[in-house]
C-alpha cells in the first residue's frame, strides 16, 4: 500500500466563530449547536482513528470553542505524541473576544488543556503575532 505524506481536508467550513481577520469571505451565521451541522464525537472519532490505523500522522487546527472536556480528552486520547492540535486563542481572557468572536477564552483553554492531560498529542497555543 502506498503511504501518503499528507492529507489536508477541512472537515467543515461552517464556523461558529466570527473572526474579524478570517480568510473565509462569508462567514456562515448557523447556530452550530443544532446537531444537523456539527460533526459528532463518534464520527469525529471514526476519522481520526480510521488515519491513525494508517500511521498517519494527525494536525488540528480549531478555534476549540464549542465541545467541551469529554469531547476533547477523547480525542486527545485517540492521538499519539506525533500529532498536534492547534488551539487559535489570540491574547489572554481580556483581548481574546476580541480578535476570536464568539468564542470564550475560558472555554478554549479548558479544551486545550482537556488535550493536555490525556498526555498524549502535542497542544500548540497558535495566536496573531500584534
């Protein structure tokens, strides 16, 4: 079987995130709590394992603002120390709203730390460089 060296995909362009700086034109205004429009845990965690079967090495880039601890300690849990999650949050809880609309700083630094403490993949603080 051939190996591939990379797979970029973007699960979803739906975004609960209104960033002023984003690369998107039209940003989608969905409320992403309807289950219609967000990827499930389960199937989140079917294609995250389905390229791990493949040794496949795994990045993440999220805003990390919606799902909370269970959701991203089980994916930190499905991921090895080769793979990395990017976690956008862009000052500290008094700028972060700012730059990262719609989401809470709280609540991206609880995922990213949720990540962390399943001890497996490697968590990056991504921000804009001001």
């Amino acid at each position: 079987m051939k190996k591939y060296r990379q797979l970029t995909t973007e699960l979803t362009f739906r975004c609960n995130a209104k960033c002023p700086a984003c690369h998107r034109v039209k940003p989608l205004r969905i409320n992403l709590n309807d289950k219609k429009y967000t990827i499930t845990l389960d199937k989140f965690r079917e294609i995250i394992s389905y390229v791990k079967e493949h040794d496949t090495r795994i990045l993440i880039h999220t805003n990390g603002g919606i799902h909370g601890h269970d959701y991203w300690t089980d994916v930190g849990n499905i991921l090895t120390n080769r793979d990395i999650i990017n976690f956008d949050m862009d000052g500290l809880a008094d700028t972060h709203s700012k730059y990262r609309i719609n989401t809470k700083f709280e609540d991206v630094f609880s995922n990213a730390c949720s990540v962390i403490k399943a001890n497996t993949a490697q968590v990056h603080w991504k921000y804009i460089v001001f």
